[in-house]
C-alpha cells in the first residue's frame, strides 16, 4: 500500500509543469553611481535588469568564482552582498550600486 501510495504521488508531482516548482522572482533595487537606478528581477536561472532608462533585459545565469553574475556575452550583472555593478563589453555602465533598504 506504502509503494503504491508514493508511486501515485510521484506520478502526481511529475504531471506538473517545472514552473509550478520554480521559486516566484526575487526583486533587488539599486542605487548606483551617479544617482541612477537598477532594479533586478532574480531566479535561480536568471535575472531581469531594469535599467535606468526602463529598458529590460533578460541575462541567464553565468558562473562565478565569488557572488553571483548573469550575462549574456555582451551585458553583464554581477553582485555580492549588497553591491552590484553593470558591464557593457568592457566598460561598466552601472557602478557603485548599492541596494535599497525596503
């Protein structure tokens, strides 16, 4: 009966779809150097960047030795702790930003 009853569960679980598991966005805002703002939209795969001109863009997780960046080979986000800064190519167009207390 025990079997039967985690057999009918998993197949249960595995009926829905990935994004019914997948943790809902966790929204960062920013201020950065230069009085701007930066807002970002985290997942585990992504993040979604609001610029300062409300442009957004979508970058996909990358690896780090040390906090956590997206990228998308040209624009990249990369934070630790409460810090963050925006890399277009090689230049930084967002720098110094530092989060918002809610």
């Amino acid at each position: 009966m025990k079997r039967q009853f985690l057999l009918a569960l998993g197949l249960t679980v595995g009926a829905f779809p990935s994004a019914v598991w997948s943790q809902a966005p966790k929204t960062i805002n920013y201020l950065c150097a230069g009085n701007q703002s930066l807002t970002v939209a985290l997942t585990e795969e992504q993040a979604t960047l609001t610029l300062p001109d409300k442009s957004a863009v979508t970058l996909p997780k990358a690896t780090s030795a040390s906090g956590a960046k997206y990228s998308n080979g040209s624009l990249t986000f990369w934070s630790k702790g409460n810090t963050a800064f925006v890399e277009q190519g090689e230049t930084m167009i967002l720098k110094d930003c530092v989060t918002i207390p809610e």
